[in-house]
C-alpha cells in the first residue's frame, strides 16, 4: 500500500514537472517570437 | 587497418551516395507536391481538426509541443501500467516513475537512451505501443522541422508561414517512414530476425544450463529504429545481439539506413533552394566530417591494446570484427542514431573520443532524420555571417539577408546545447550520487559522465555503458537533458524559419558571397569543428584525452 501510494505521488510529479517543461518551452516560444 | 575495411567503409559510402538522389527527389514530391492520398489526408486532417493549413512558425512549434506532450505523457502511462494491459505474456510489472519519465522523454525525444532493461523491463505493448510508435513520429517531427526550416529559407514571396506541421507530420510517416519500415522489416525477418508475441523460451544449452531466450515483435522495430535514426535495441545488447542484427548483410542495410534520410534530405533541400550545388554543398561538408571521423576511429582501433599488447577486441563482435564496428559507432554517433553493435566504453580513449566529439559537434555529420538538416543549416548561417564579417559585407543566404533577429536566434540554439551538457556533467561529476554509478575512475568515469549527457542532449542515445543509469537522479537529470536538447533547440530554429520566410530576395551580386562551392564548404566545416572545439576541447581533455597519455604511460582505468 506505502509503495503505491508513492508511486502515485511520484506519478503526480512526474506528470506535474513534464507539464511544466512543456509550459515553459511554450514561453519560450513567445519570447523568441518578441525579440527584436 | 586492412584493404577489406576500407573496402566496407568505401562500399558503406558509395551506397549511401547512391541512394541520396533517388530518396531525396522522392521526399521532394512527397512534401513539396500534390498530395500522393488526398482522401486519406483529408479524412486524417478532419480527424485531428485541421484542414492542413499554413502555419505561422510559431503555430507551428506549439502544434509540435502540443504532440511531443501527448506522446510522452501517453507512453508515460502506458509504461506504469503495463502488467495491466495486454501482450505483456511475461507478467512484467509497472515501469518504475522515474525511469518511466526517462524512458518516455528519451522516446519522444528521438533519443532512445535506454537506462532499462529491454527484455526485462518493458512489455511487448510498451514496446510496440509506447516506443515503435515514438520511433516513427519523433522521426517525422524531426523531418518536419527540418522542412520548416527549408522552407523559411527557400521560399519567396509567400509571407511569413513554413508549412504545416500535422501535413508534414503525416506525410513523412505515412509516405516515407511506414512504407520503407514495412519492407525493410520483411527483409529483417529474412535474415533471421525475429518477429514473433511469444513469451520467452527456457532452453538447455550443450552443457546442460538453462537459458532464457528472450522473444518479440523485433524486426518490425529494428527496421524504423534504424531508419528513423532512434537507435533504441529491442534487446539490451542492441544490434550486438544475433535476434536484431544476425548477418554481416543486415549489418550492411543497418549502417546505410542510418544515413538514408538524412543524406537524402540534402538532396531535396537542394531542390527547394531551385539549386541543386547548395544540398550537395552541405552533402560535401557531412561527408568530409564523416570520412575525418571514420578513418580517426578505425585508425585507433586497429592498434593493438597497450596493456594487453593485443588488439582491442572487448565489447566488439568478431562476427563484425574492429572495420565494421569502427564505421558502426561512427555512423552512429554522426547521425544521432544511438544503435551501437558494439561497446563504445571498450573503445580505446581515443577511439571512444570520436564518437563523443561526433556528438558534441552538434549531430550535423548527416546527423538525426531532419535533425542533421535543421542543425547543419543554422550552421550555414554562423559561416555565411563570419564570411560577411571578413569581406565587410551585410551577410545574406539564398539572396535573404541575415540580420541580427536571426543570429541571436542562432546563439540561442548553438549555446544551449553545451549549457546543459556541461553544467549537468558538472553537476554529476562532483556529487556522491553522480559518481557512485560509475563503474571507472579517473579520466575514464569523467568521460563516462560526459558521454551520458553529450548522448542526452544530443538525442544520440548511445553510452559508454560502464555508467549504471537506473538510479533516480541520474534518470531524471538525463530526463530533462533530452528534453532541453531536443525541444529548446527546435523552438529557435523554428523561429529562425519563419524569420527569414517573409524577407525580400535579393538577386545574388559581385560581392555575393557563392555559398554552393568548395570555399563555403571548407568555412562550413571550419566553423563547426571550431564552434565544438572551443566549447568542448577542455572537457575531452580531461576525460578521453588525459586517458590516452595516461595509458601510454602504462596507466589504465
């Protein structure tokens, strides 16, 4: 039960950092597309 | 070195060469012509809610983000949850979290660095269902943006757009990938490669031990892992193993397909330029950086093992022998396809330096499917800039000229790569939980750890594999590090496409700089061995370097 439950926790953060890095790069895309 | 190696490094070459203008006048019409299907394109489009329209270059980028996120998250899932799902006859659990993010990132990064187990790992479906499938659209979307760039630098007068990314998406997989992965696997299957959903087989072998002959849909990957430049074994061993590369012919087609596309790719950019001389000017540069690497790497292997006084044999198979093995690492570590048939960590320091340095030049030497391409051209614009700034001229390509905008994009792409590399080797190379997984010290275990993040970045996916990489750091920095080198490298060179799309062409004058013959050919490669050297010279010489004259002093790691 203990290893499940972090696995799930770790499943969350996973998700929740490759997301992120998504996110990011989609910033990054309006940056580029700001610059002079 | 011996007449018959370099009869296959020479026979490799000239088949490649032959294939380059066939392959490369086919893509052109797939992606420059009428649609070959246009009821199968458009019931796809209607089915992914786009009527294939043009796209602005940032539009594009984000429909590209918006698929890579779906795909990872997808074979994120499916990697956690395979003892529930079928084909999985060997009852294989759940991927653990953090090596199933590394793999889903290596995956859709077109890097398929395998920090896992396959035959112990992953069940069939995650391997046909979350890999193969990567195999074939992180290819296509390599392809893609390669046209996209082509695109902004060829086109006149037809705005700002660079294509649509779903059209490219599809026709590259559907009219390129598919159908030569389709015949390429039945050929794999003649050769004696398997192709089969059967659990693994227990064997007794002549002496009488039990052995475990592991089973699997393996041709059908082999074909689009070598093709699209994946690089990623079905078995651990990879094309090391006789069930994924079992005849001196197979290793032949192998070593060919790697270079297949991306060769070929040149040639079709060459037709959109409205000039073939530019796509052979950058065919010539790959080839000389190729031939530069090939003959350094065959050259170091074919001397005898200073502490052995016996040649370097290790990691290598005999069936291949030190000619074959030497053309495989190179060929695949030029095109960022990551397959190895043999250890590249056994390679002698310098043999072993030349595939991390074909890494580290920036995967260029033909480099990834479309990767190669995109990557080679930005390249192009730092020489056509630093031959303007010789000759004191504003520097212009294909009759654009290339401003400020367009060359601080360039840096941003061209820095960003030693970046990560370099601070997470750092990084690495000075915590507990870095260097713990190294199986070497010294010079060699430094290399080891530049290797793993040089191969990331680079979406090679090959490994000096005396680094045990299942550890959670370690999968997760390499994790991010596939992702930076593949995504946040695409965005500005994307964005350097739909830059130069919307500018004026200007006809080519007495003080155009031609960029179509042997003086912008020899600038072209000067730069990037320059750019690599500078940025990565320091490193190699603690690493690789420091372990070759230390070996000549009879020091070994």
């Amino acid at each position: 039960m203990a290893h499940a439950q972090r696995g799930a926790m770790l499943d969350f953060w996973f998700v929740l950092g490759t997301v992120a890095f998504f996110a990011l790069s989609w910033a990054y895309v309006r940056y580029c597309e700001g610059m002079p | 070195m011996t007449a018959i190696g370099w009869a296959q490094i020479g026979l490799f070459f000239l088949v490649v060469l032959a294939v380059t203008r066939p392959l490369g006048a086919y893509m052109f019409r797939v992606f420059a012509g009428p649609p070959l299907l246009p009821r199968l394109e458009r019931a796809a489009f209607r089915l992914c809610g786009t009527a294939g329209e043009e796209q602005s270059w940032s539009a594009y980028t984000i429909s590209l983000l918006a698929f890579s996120l779906f795909g990872v998250l997808v074979t994120y899932a499916i990697e956690r949850l395979q003892l529930h799902l079928p084909f999985n006859p060997q009852h294989l659990s759940g991927v653990e979290p953090a090596l199933a993010f590394n793999t889903a990132a290596s995956f859709a990064t077109n890097t398929n660095w395998q920090a896992y187990t396959p035959e112990t790992t992953v069940s069939y479906l995650t391997q046909m269902a979350g890999l193969a499938w990567h195999n074939f659209t992180s290819a296509a979307a390599g392809i893609a943006v390669a046209l996209a760039l082509a695109r902004g630098f060829t086109r006149k007068g037809r705005g700002h757009t660079v294509g649509n990314f779903w059209a490219d998406l599809l026709r590259a997989t559907i009219y390129v990938l598919l159908p030569i992965s389709f015949f390429y696997a039945l050929f794999l299957v003649s050769q004696g490669v398997l192709q089969n959903l059967a659990p693994y087989k227990e064997l007794t072998t002549l002496e009488g031990v039990k052995q475990t002959l592991a089973m699997g849909p393996v041709a059908s990957q082999e074909a689009i892992k070598m093709l699209g430049t994946n690089g990623g074994g079905f078995f651990n061993a990879n094309s090391a193993h006789p069930f994924e590369n079992p005849t001196p012919l197979t290793n032949f087609v192998q070593l060919v397909s790697i270079f297949a596309i991306p060769s070929a790719l040149t040639w079709t950019y060459g037709r959109m330029a409205g000039d073939q001389r530019q796509g052979w000017a950058l065919f010539a540069a790959m080839a000389v950086l190729f031939f530069a690497g090939v003959t350094a790497t065959y050259a170091a292997e074919s001397r005898d093992n200073p502490a052995l006084h016996a040649p370097n044999l290790e990691g290598k198979e005999t069936r291949f022998g030190i000619a074959a093995s030497a053309l495989f690492a190179t060929v695949t570590t030029d095109a960022s396809c990551g397959a190895v048939n043999s250890m590249h960590d056994s390679f002698t320091p310098l043999g072993g330096l030349v595939p991390l340095a074909n890494i580290q030049l920036g995967e260029v030497i033909f480099g990834g499917v479309g990767a190669g391409l995109y990557g080679m051209l930005v390249f192009v614009l730092l020489t056509v800039f630093i031959a303007g700034l010789m000759v004191g001229r504003t520097p212009e390509y294909l009759g654009k000229k290339i401003e400020a905008r367009e060359m601080k994009l360039a840096m941003l792409y061209v820095l960003v790569f030693p970046l990560i590399i370099l601070s997470l080797a750092g990084w690495a190379a000075v915590v507990p939980y870095g260097t713990s997984s190294l199986a070497n010290a010294g010079p060699h275990g430094l290399s080891e750890i530049l290797y793993a993040f040089s191969s990331g970045a680079g979406n090679n996916g090959s490994t000096f594999a005396g680094l045990n990489a299942n550890t959670p750091f370690w999968n997760v920095a390499l994790g991010f590090d596939m992702l930076i080198g593949r995504f946040l490298m695409i965005v500005p060179a994307l964005a350097i496409a739909g830059s130069m799309a919307g500018k004026k062409v200007i006809p080519a004058g007495t003080g155009t700089f031609p960029t179509n013959g042997a003086l912008f050919v020899t600038l072209l490669i000067s730069v990037v061995v320059i750019v690599g050297a500078l940025t990565f010279f320091p490193a190699l010489s603690l690493g690789p370097l420091a372990e070759h004259f230390a070996g000549a002093a009879g020091k070994v790691f």
